[in-house]
C-alpha cells in the first residue's frame, strides 16, 4: 500500500516484493500535494505548490494559519494541466503577518503540504532611528535599509525619533550611528533601558568621534581601520561565538570580514561582556545588562560600509536573537542554543504534536542543511521565541508520482494510463535539459556579453612605453625641477622658461626650495613623472594631442602630478570667458583627459595660505576665476576631508591670469612685461601665488595638516 | 513453543455481553435445575470460543546474548602516576572473566583526549553511549567504566537501566596544585599592559603562597608571589602587534600529581588602532608629495609632518601679516611627544642649523629605547649638513663615504634580503633563478662605508642601498637614496614603493611576521606547525617538550628562501615548549584551562551517584582485583569483590505459525450436535 509518491527507491521496493509471491499495488485517488518554503514580500506570501499528478486543471486552497489556528487569510492556487507546480499570492495585513505561523494547503492531510514559519514567538514592535539624513536617497548605503530587512519577518518596525518610538511603546530600540543620544531623550533611553527595554547601537562615522554614557563598554576615539595602505593587519573574519553568548551555537561564516570597526578601552571586564569577536580578540558586539534591559553595541555599522556582516544570513540571526531576548529569553538560555532541540513536531497527517523523546536536537550549525528523517521529523527546533522551522519539503522538492502498471486506487480498482502524461513530462523535461545545457555552456547573450568583455580587457593590456632621452630623466630625476609644456611655439615657449625662472629665483631667495633650471616637457614623448608641477600655456594654435600622449598625461595626474593650465585670456584676445582663443583651446585640447569635477579656489583652500596668505591670483592681468578639482562639502562642525585618496592635491589647476608673463625675467634678471593694472605690486602677489602654488604641488596639505598638528601632539600624550 | 491465542470476530465488548448473557442463562438454568441447562451451556461454550477466533500459534525462539559496555579511560589524566598500568591490569582481567560468561557480547570503547575541539575533557558517557546505541535496552547487561573518575560529562540520570561499574584507578586523597587563568583580555593597545586574573589553587589541602614566573614571547619577565586559593591579578606589556604569548608557570607545590596543570600560556593580541607617525622633511623636492600620498592615503595614520619652508636666513620683504605663519611646537614634538611616534622618518633631512643638538640626542635615546627610525637620504647626507654630523650618526648603521653616484640603476635585492621578510617576494623583484628585476630605474644613491647590521638591496657595483639594523632595543633603517618616489610615480613601470614602506614601517615597530630570526609554533587541527624564519644556510632541528615532560624532534624542512617548517602529530593538552638552541617558543595545544587537566585527582565523587541509581558499584583498583558474576534483573549487583551484570534472558523468535483452533464448519457441527443433545434431553 502506496502513498503513490515514488522515491527513488520503488522499483527496488517492487521486485523484493515480487519475488516473494503476486503483487498489487495500491495508491490513493488523489495525487500528491505538496507546499515549497513562501517568500515573504511586502503585502504577503508568495507560495508554491507542487504535485505528484500534473494531468488535469485543479484548484486548491492554501491558507496561512495563526499559532492558535485560526485562518489568518487564505488564497486560491490553480494547477494549469499539465503542470505541476502552481503560484499563489496570500495578501495578509501588517498587522498579522508576523503571527502566522504556518502555511497549509487546506484539506490535505499532509505533512508535506505545510510550511512551517520560523517563529519569533510574541510580536514585538521595535524602532529604528538613523542619524544619517539622506535615509531614501541611496537606500543600499543606509544603515536602517539593512536594518529593516533583517528585521521585519520578525518584528514590526517603525521608524521615527527616539521620544516619538519610546511614546509607541517598542520592546527594541536600534540606533543606527546616533554618536550621542541628546539631553532628554539621554534620560529617556536610560529608564526605557531600565525598565526592560533593549537598545541595540551601531557605530558609524558619528560614533567613532565620541560618545554617550548608553554604551555597554568604554570604546577609544577614532576607530580602527583593517587592510589600510600602511597597516599590516588585514581585514579580520569573525571568531567563533564566546560560550555565554547569546549568539552562541550560530554558524560563523568564513566570507564576512570587518575592514573597520571601533575599538573598546581594553579592560578587565570587557571579555565578559563580549557577545562576538575577531579573530584578533578585539570585540564585534558587546552589551552590558542595566536594569531588567540590555545595552548592546555593534562595533561595526547596520549598512555594509564597514564589513561584510549586513550582506550574510548570520546579521537576520543575530537579530532573532536579540529580538527573543527582548521577549524575556535569559541571555544565557540563547547561549545553550547551541544545539537546536525540538518543540514541537508535525506528524505525517500534518498535525503538530509535542516531541517524542527520541527526537534529537540539531547542532544549531548544521540546521541549514539539515533533512527531514527519523531522527528529525519536521517540526520547530529550538527555544520559545527563537524556534527555527524544518520543513518537509525544502526549495528543491518535487513529488514524482509512483509509476507501475498495474497499480489500483484504494477506493475503486481503477487503472489510469499515466503513460501518455509521464512522456509528456519527459518532452518537457527534455527540452528544460537541453536549454539548461546550452546555459551552462555559455550560449546566451549575457555570457556572450562576458566573453566579450573578457576580450575587451585583453585588448586594453598595457601598452610599451616609449623610451625617452636617458640624459633628460637624470636630470629630472636628480632634481626636483619647474617644468612647462613645451608648445612647439617658440614666442610662448621662451615666455614659460622665462616666466618659470623667474619664479625659480624668487623661490631661491625666499624659501628652502631652490630649484634648478626649468625644463620643458614634451609632453609626448618625454617622461612625465619626474615633475610635480607642468605650467601648459594655452594658445589657438597648438595642436590636438595624440591618443598615447592624453593616457600619458591621465596617468600624470592619477599618480599624483598637478597641471597648471594658463587660458592667458587677454593675453591672447580682449575677452575672458568661454569665447576666450584660450579657453576653446583649452577645451580642444583637454577633451580626452580625465578631469575631475572643478569649483573655484574656496576661501579655505590650502593653496590661498601654502607659504603666503592670498585672496586672488593675479597674474599679467587680474581678475577671472582660479579652478581646482573641488573637495567634498564640510562635515557639521567640521573640516573638510582632502578630495580624494592620498594627499588630496588637486591634479588641475586653471585660471587665466597669464602667470609666466608676470613672472618672467630676461638673463640679467630683469622683468619681460609690465602687470596691468597693478605694475609692481601685482608682479610681487603673481609670484607670491607662485611660491604658494610650488609649495602645494609638493608639499600638498601640509599647512592644513600643521593646523592640526597641536591636537594630534594633544592627544599622542594619552 | 506453542500457545494459544485469539482473535475475536466480533468486537471485543458485544463478545464480552454475550459470554456474560450465556453465563446468566446457564447458571439460571442450572440453579433452577432445567433439564439441558449443561448442554446448551455447552453450545454456549463452543459457539462463544468459536466467536473468540481461537489460533494456535507455534512459535520458535532463539536466545539472544547480552550486552556488557567496557569503557576504558585513556585520557591525559590517566597518565598521571601508575594509573594507566592499574587500568591496563584490572582490563586484562576483566577481559578473561568476560570471556567465560556464556552468552555475552562486549563492547570495549576507550575515551582519549584530542587537542582538537571544544573544551569537553574526558567524554566517557558520550563513548558510552555511541557504544550502545543500537542495543535494545532489553538486552543491556550492564556497564563497566575503568577510570580515574575524572569525567565530564557526567549525566544526571542514566539513560541505561542496568547497573553501571566503575573501577577508578589511581590512589585516595591525592593532592596537587593547579593554575588557572580566570580572566584574560583578548587584546590590549600596543605600548600599554593587559591585565591577567590568575588563581592558584591547591587540591587537597596546603595553603600560604606560591610563586607564579611569568614570561612572554619566551623571554622571562619576572616572578610574581600570589596566594594560594585566591585571584590575582597581573599586567602584562604588550610591546607589538599581533600575538603576544604569555606563558605562566607556578612553582611546584607541597605535593604534585603532574606539573601539567601548574602552566597556562595566554595569547593576547597586540593592537595598534592609529599608526603615529612623524616625518621629518628637508628641502621640498618631488619625493615629499609621494611620502604624504602614503601616509595620508591611510586614515589609520596619524602623521605630524615637520618641515621647514622658510629658512631663517632668507627673509622677504612681506609684511607678517600676509606670511601664513603657524607656530610649530618643535620642542613638545621633539623632546616631550616623541616618545608617543610608533615611527620617525627623515626624508632627505640636512641639518642647517635648525633643531638644537639636543633634539637629535632625543631621538637617538628614542631609538635605543625601542623606537623605530628609517632615513631616506638624499645628496645633504654626503654633504656638511649632513644627518650623520648629528648626535643621530651614534644610531646610523651606514656612514655617508661622501661619494654620490648619480646613474640610473635598477635597485637589487641582495642574496640577505632573498630571504629577509622585508624584501622576500617583493613585486618585481629579482629571485634566486632570475637576477632581472622588472621594477622601474633610480638614478641616484649615496655611498656609504661601516655598514652595521644587514644590507638587503644593493645599486650598481654592490653598493649598499637599504641597510637594516637593531641599536639596542629599536630599530633603524637607512636608505642610500631619495629616488623611490619613481616608483610611485610610476617611472618606467614604477615598482612596489608603498609595499617596501609598509614591510619597512613594520619591520621597524617588531611585527612578528616580519623577524628575520623567528621561531614560531601553533597547534592547528591537532598538528603542532614549527615555522622558522632564519637568514642562515640551515636551520637546525627543534626540540619539543611535550606537556607530560617528554621530549621529540622536530626536523625543519626549506620552504623558501629564509622560511623552514616542520609538522609533527601531537595529542597532549596543555603547553609545549620548543627550542633550537638559539631561540625558543611555547604554545599551547586546546583551550585554555581545559577541563581535562583541571583536576588530575582519582575521584569516586563524580561516578558513585550515577552508579549507586543504576543497581552498581564504585571499587578503588587499589583495594584489590574484582571479579564479575552474572544476576537475575532484580537481584544484588555487586559486592566487596564482585560486579554484577545482569542476565536478561532475552530473545528472538524466529518463526511464527498460526493456525485455526476452531474451523467454522466444526464449530457449526459442534454446536448443532450439542443443540440436537440439548432439544433430546428437553424432548424427553
């Protein structure tokens, strides 16, 4: 007698039997239904149902079901013929999503038609706020997107401020990067944390400048960086879970890494109040017990801008947990949860009955790969509030009918020639096979797209670089010298020399900076790197660079060269502005160099005090704006961070001043041209900007940095 | 065997009524003397036994033998004393009187220690029960353990309902000292201490006071006298980062069972959160920018940049007022925080009269005191101005010769620096099979003559480039030349600029990883790994001492240039000592403060309640050998020099035959015979 379901192992099963006499198989009328695991989305489950007898169109009901057993909602499913699995969407309202506790194919006595739902035990309502402004912008680099995700199978979320989520009466309370909780809402955190509540932290740029007294363990200023250019640490997995943490028994996975994390003070009592580590012993999460609730903070960041742990499973089971010890689960009961234990199975008719002794617990580690057997029929394994559901039927199920001639229903002796459908099935499984196959092989579009990419980067392999002048780099490298671009123009070439020796001289008597001669560069053939600094006068007849030349100069500025481009705009004609010959050449020139975003020199830029204090830049004439690669906006209160990696100098600089005219002297050290409107004065401020713009290009953020360097002795003392 | 059974036709209740029916009306009858009363009784009779469905089942049985579990304790407290020759002993005889018990199985299983794991100490129950797991509980004779008694995982009720017999090895009232480790920081900030709670404690009476050693990374910090029974707390340097192994080690006590349990090694992390750096610059030049680039790149650096762009002898014309003038602490940078610098850096710095002598003195002392300084030079340091015409030459492993080789030249890695962590396996560099670099061209160095400590590159014609050294406590390093900014620029292919810095940068502040002459071991997966990192031609074998006092040795094999491991199997808890003559290691094998060595006494506390619940018996292997008898369930299971197993008398039938008493045709006949009786003896 057959529950019709063939397993794989029914011929085997078939000829033992025949062998020991004559044999009749019976199966049931009804074929084989079963439930797949739903997938939660935002208004409900979506559910799928498989069955062993895809032949004709029928329709069931599935229902998903409260943990008193009440229907909560329920949806019609329809098989199509000749199909065998079909979809359904349960609508179920907010409110009573998260008491479901299963889902059921009505009136299928089956154990196989429900779906067990990890339970959360009772509901609970927590908040989570976000200092971050900018919360629905870039939903993946938010902190409360992670946040919510993981959290609300489980819980109802609301987000709000503090006092508005402490007056809604929430049993968790998540911060995300809050540094200090301010004045009132300090005292109202305090007593919710009192009285039960827990508070869940997590640290974040804000954090790591300092914080509130609502932290479980004392934590150092500044936060610790993993894999930095200079560090020697790289980024740290996570350690196994201490023994007394409710974390404990989770399975830690080998591909999370931390690359940044804020540092707890060392001290004597922190590895008790250690909830995870790395594997470098310093805390990942940490809480302390105050009052009946609890202060828990993870050293990391709710969004995965600090480390891998938001993107894994384990952040959703972390979360389960601390949920279950806000429902009044002792910490130290989740600590046992090591091994999963069962509460309550499901029988083969569906029906859910308390364990049987001989059921085993499941290692808490191997749960997500556990199968149903014997020994773990499916059921809710676990503790109150933190139940973990095994299913009957995983993602992968399928129910293939027993197929023997010969078999009869267990009502009337009727045959039903199943032949014609299984071959049906096999066509389609054949063609399903065959498209599969050609998949992995790679014959669709998208990996077509790959192998084409694939080529494209071969193509891009680094080209030879063209030797230069070996005399040339000695000199260049030996000393560090001004360069200009050479133009192939003599009357602006000789201006640059010119203009770039007077500036040499005035550096010479004025700083410790004494430069050599002045080189040009040409900038297609010559190398590059030797020089911090190239002054590229723009003029109409200058021609187009070439491909090799423009990847050279990109490569000039990415490895940290700075460019002065001079549009010397009544030099060259009496307008300034984008009908300027210089600004066109400009643009001409400039179309295949990877420039970044501009802005005009701010009033706190380094360059207006790298040796002296300027407001302008004037040149041979005055006026017009000075550009430069533009620096991200100022945090609150604070100082704006350099643009990019490394010292932040910017890689172009441009104005139309005509610099090298005002600098310029002749052999004997005389001035070439008069600076109009102001004559000497503004000679002496041109070169000024010079001096400050030499100083930036080589000594970069240096005067910014000694701004701070009085905090950072301040602070090397403790 | 043949017996009777039955199997009703009808349900059990209405067969029940009718028998009670039939009754009543046959004892009425018989009561009021009714002539066929007895013969319809006996039509009752036989219709109701043919509704009771009588069969005659023929059964045939075969005895099925009982089950006895050995479980013989083989972990590292067994090694204690003379224990394990007690087990061995009391297990061959045991063995031969189970031998001659008819029908019964032995299972023998033994508990031994892995130093894989978690910290379970010896599972004895577990192996028990994997023993019997598939023994029906029907057919358990019972249990005997032969052990110490030091078991941990002892449950509260045995599942198996027969008696359980211990025999403990070892003696009464042992005694012995043990040290724990009740608390200890994981990790600690580089240049601060960690604390460590210890305890001494001693089994069995004794008191006073002991004295505790204390030593990390194998070299001995002192001895700390703590009571005895109570927690003390230590602090511990943490002098660099990465890990740190304390071992600690309590002196003997009044009376020892092992020295095992008196050593802890604890491993505590050295973390640095903010490299502080001071980079000390001299004339701007191209090379400056690339030095900030680094440092700045790394928000983990805290860098104070000290340059002087304004030299006193030139002065302008400008008013104050627009001069961007920023007061630099020079004295509180230079004598009062320069102790707080993980790293001091010279980039091409010529003394022109700037900083007093008296600041260069200072960071000469700093670098004898364990700081770390590395020189970049330039042509200043073949000059007057140069640094080595400072009280900082007494730290300078190279003296400038004076000449400047000004050529460009592909830096080499020296046969030394093949196999020196700094240099081994930079990118682009030359190897053993191929002397080619492919890094990029420098065109400058500095000679240099009385090289101290070790050169790893070289320039043209084998001049020293980057030289190495150890002053005292700290740490210099020197280079020849002011050129690798072209590698960071990316002249000529460039080359691995930001990696030799920070190999350099960490060399320089003692990172393990990087020691050129290391001896490091670690337990991984139960195989005790020996690396050794040295610059000589061969290493020489390691000698290992095992916790319980023995002694192996290790063979080191050539990994690479400069690197050698050996790989031995261990199985001991507790902690290993390793040496080469040279230098020595210590590491500990499982967790810390395992439960295995804890408690090394012979204890009959743990088992006897369990054995007592069970029907079974507690007996001292000193008293005297035991011998085994087999009992009926409910009988005694033990005496002053017997166990007892018990003999269940189980067993298995092997075939079943039923067969119909009462056919319905005979029942029929049976009862119309005795009707047709009953109707003659009433007709007449």
């Amino acid at each position: 007698m057959s529950d019709g379901i063939e397993d794989g192992q029914g011929n085997a099963l078939r000829g033992t039997l025949k062998s020991l006499g004559s044999l009749r198989i019976f199966t049931p009328d009804q074929p084989a239904r079963g439930l797949l695991p739903p997938r939660r989305d935002t208004t409900g489950f979506a559910v799928t149902a498989i069955r062993s007898n895809s032949a004709n169109a029928a329709g069931i009901s599935v229902a998903a079901i409260g943990s008193h057993g009440e229907i909560l909602s329920d949806a019609a499913l329809a098989f199509k013929p000749g199909q065998d699995r079909g979809t359904a969407h349960i609508t179920v309202p907010l409110e009573v999503r998260n008491q479901t506790a299963r889902l059921q194919i009505q009136n299928e006595d089956s154990a196989g038609a429900v779906q067990l739902l990890d339970s959360g035990g009772i509901e609970r309502r927590v908040g989570l706020v976000s200092a971050a402004p900018t919360e629905n912008e870039q939903p993946l680099l938010s902190d409360v997107y992670y946040l919510e995700r993981a959290l609300a199978p489980f819980a109802d979320v609301e987000k709000g401020t503090i006092s508005s989520l402490l007056a809604r009466h929430i049993s968790v309370l998540f911060l995300a990067d809050v540094g200090r909780i301010s004045g009132s809402d300090a005292d109202a955190v305090g007593q919710f944390v009192k009285h039960g509540g827990v508070l869940v932290r997590f640290a974040g740029p804000r954090m790591s400048n300092g914080t509130d007294a609502l932290v479980p363990v004392g934590l150092r200023v500044g936060g610790r960086y993993l894999g930095s250019a200079m560090a020697w640490n790289q980024a740290q997995h996570l350690a196994g879970f201490p023994l007394a943490s409710p974390f404990n028994g989770l399975a830690v996975p080998n591909e999370v890494t931390v690359s940044r994390q804020i540092l707890a003070e060392p001290s004597a009592e922190l590895s008790g109040r250690t909830w995870a580590r790395l594997t470098d012993g310093t805390p990942l999460v940490t809480a302390r017990q105050e009052g009946t609730g609890w202060l828990v903070l993870f050293h990391i960041t709710a969004s995965p801008a600090w480390s891998s742990l938001p993107l894994s499973g384990l952040y959703v089971d972390m979360m389960k947990r601390i949920l279950a010890l806000s429902a009044g689960t002792p910490a130290a009961s989740l600590a046992h949860l090591s091994s999963l234990a069962p509460i309550s199975m499901l029988d083969g008719f569906g029906r859910v009955q308390p364990p049987s002794p001989d059921i085993l617990p499941i290692a808490a580690g191997d749960f997500e790969h556990a199968s149903v057997s014997a020994k773990h029929p499916p059921g809710l394994y676990g503790a109150q509030g933190v139940a973990s559901a095994l299913n009957e039927l995983n993602a992968n199920a399928s129910l293939a009918p027993l197929n023997f001639s010969g078999m009869q229903s267990y009502g009337a002796a009727r045959t039903l020639a199943l032949q014609p459908y299984l071959l049906a099935i096999a066509a389609l499984l054949l063609c399903i096979d065959a498209l599969t196959a050609l998949w992995l092989r790679g014959y669709f579009p998208h990996r077509v797209l790959g192998v084409a990419s694939l080529a494209f980067l071969v193509m891009l392999a680094p080209m030879p670089r063209a030797h230069a002048d070996d005399a040339k780099d000695l000199k260049a490298a030996l000393d560090t010298r001004l360069a200009y671009v050479i133009t192939g123009l003599p009357d602006v070439d000789d201006m640059s020399k010119a203009g770039l020796t007077g500036l040499g001289q005035a550096l010479k008597a004025r700083t410790s900076y004494e430069p050599q001669e002045p080189m040009g560069v040409d900038v297609a053939h010559d190398d590059l790197s030797f020089y911090p600094l190239l002054y590229w006068p723009m003029d109409p007849r200058e021609k187009n660079l070439s491909p090799a030349a423009i990847s050279k100069l990109n490569d000039y500025m990415r490895l940290g060269g700075t460019i002065l481009f001079d549009t010397r705009d009544l030099t060259l004609g009496a307008v300034r502005g984008d009908a300027s010959p210089g600004e066109q050449t400009l643009r001409r020139l400039t179309q295949g160099l990877d420039l970044p975003p501009l802005e005009p020199v701010p009033a706190d830029h380094v360059l207006t005090k790298a040796f002296y204090l300027l407001k302008d830049f004037p040149g041979r004439w005055t006026g017009g704006d000075l550009w430069v690669e533009k620096l991200p906006p100022a945090e609150k209160g604070g100082e704006r961070a350099p643009a990019r990696g490394g010292d932040g100098v910017s890689p172009v600089i441009i104005g139309g001043n005509d610099w090298a005219a005002a600098w310029a002297v002749d052999a004997n050290g005389r001035p070439l041209t008069e600076p109009v409107p102001g004559g000497e004065m503004q000679r002496e401020m041109a070169l000024r900007f010079g001096i400050n713009l030499v100083m930036y290009a080589l000594t970069g953020n240096y005067k910014t940095d000694q701004v701070h360097a009085p905090a950072l002795l301040e602070r090397l003392g403790k | 065997m043949t017996r009777l059974a039955f199997d009703p036709h009808i349900p059990l209740p209405l067969l029940a009524a009718l028998i009670v029916a039939a009754a009543a009306i046959t004892i009425f009858g018989l009561w009021r003397g009714a002539r066929g009363a007895l013969m319809r009784g006996l039509a009752f009779a036989i219709l109701l036994f043919a509704l009771a469905g009588p069969i005659l089942v023929k059964e045939t049985h075969a005895p099925l033998p009982d089950v006895v579990a050995v479980v013989v304790d083989r972990s590292q407290s067994m090694g204690v004393g003379h224990r394990q020759a007690q087990a061995d002993a009391a297990l061959a005889k045991l063995r031969q009187d189970l031998r001659r018990e008819p029908n019964l199985t032995v299972r023998e299983t033994s508990v031994t220690t892995t130093t894989t794991g978690e910290n379970n100490g010896t599972q004895a129950f577990a192996a028990l029960n994997n023993a019997l797991a598939d023994v029906p509980p029907s057919r358990i004779a019972g249990a005997v353990m032969i052990t110490d008694g030091e078991v941990h995982d002892a449950p509260e009720r045995l599942s198996m309902r027969a008696p359980l017999q211990v025999l403990i090895a070892g003696e009464r009232g042992e005694r012995d000292r043990k040290l724990t480790v009740t608390n200890a920081e994981r990790f600690a900030i580089v240049g601060q201490s960690a604390q460590l709670v210890l305890r001494v404690d001693d089994f069995g009476g004794g008191g006073g006071s002991a004295e505790v050693s204390i030593a990390v990374d194998g070299k001995t910090l002192g001895t700390k006298v703590v009571p005895v029974g109570q927690d003390t707390t230590v602090k511990i340097p943490v002098t660099h980062e990465g890990e740190n192994i304390v071992e600690l080690s309590a002196a003997p006590g009044p009376a020892e069972l092992t020295l095992q349990n008196n050593r802890a090694v604890v491993s505590i992390s050295g973390v640095r959160d903010h490299l502080r750096v001071l980079l000390i610059s001299g004339e701007p030049h191209a090379g400056e920018r690339v030095w900030r680039n680094l440092l700045k790149s790394d928000p983990s650096v805290d860098l104070v940049h000290f340059t002087i762009l304004r030299p006193p002898d030139k002065q302008d014309a400008t008013p104050i007022e627009e001069l961007s003038l920023i007061v630099f602490p020079t004295r509180e940078l230079f004598l009062e925080k320069l102790k707080s610098f993980d790293l001091v850096i010279f980039d091409r710095y010529g003394e022109a009269g700037i900083l007093p002598m008296a600041y260069f003195e200072n960071i000469a002392d700093y670098v004898e005191n364990g700081g770390a300084l590395l020189v970049s030079s330039g042509p200043e340091f073949a000059g007057a101005q140069s640094l080595y015409h400072t009280p900082l030459a007494s730290v300078l492993p190279a003296q400038p010769s004076g000449d400047i080789l000004a050529q460009g030249f592909k830096p080499i890695v020296t046969p030394t620096g093949l196999a020196h962590p700094v240099t081994r396996d930079l990118p682009g560099s030359n190897t053993e099979t191929n002397p080619q670099p492919t890094w990029g061209r420098w065109y400058r160095m500095i000679g240099a003559s009385n090289i101290s400590g070790q050169t790893v590159m070289s320039g043209p014609g084998n001049r020293p480039l980057l030289v190495l050294d150890q002053v005292k406590k700290g740490r210099v390093a020197e280079l020849m030349s002011d050129q690798i900014w072209l590698w960071a620029r990316g002249f000529e292919g460039g080359g691995p600029q930001a990696e030799l810095l920070r190999r350099l940068a960490h060399w320089l502040m003692k990172e393990p990883e990087l020691e050129s002459e290391n001896l490091s071991a670690s337990v991984v997966d139960g195989q005790m790994v020996v690396t050794r990192r040295t610059m000589a031609p061969i290493a020489q074998p390691v000698q290992m001492t095992m916790p319980s006092g023995n002694e192996m040795t290790i063979p080191l094999a050539r990994i690479e240039p400069g690197l050698w491991r050996g790989t031995v199997k261990v199985n001991q808890l507790g902690l290993y000592r390793l040496t080469d003559g040279t230098l020595s290691a210590v590491t500990a094998a499982g967790p810390l403060n395992p439960k295995e060595v804890a408690d090394m006494r012979a204890t009959s506390d743990i088992l006897e309640p369990l054995a007592k619940a069970s029907g079974g018996s507690v007996h001292w292997l000193t008293d005297g050998a035991v011998g085994v008898r087999r009992v009926a369930p409910a009988q005694t299971a033990h005496g002053s020099n017997w166990i007892g197993l018990r003999r269940n008398g189980a067993y298995r039938v092997t075939s079943l035959e039923q067969e119909p008493l009462l056919p319905p045709w005979a029942a029929l006949l049976l009862v119309v015979g005795s009707l047709v009786l009953a109707w003659r003896v009433e007709g007449r």
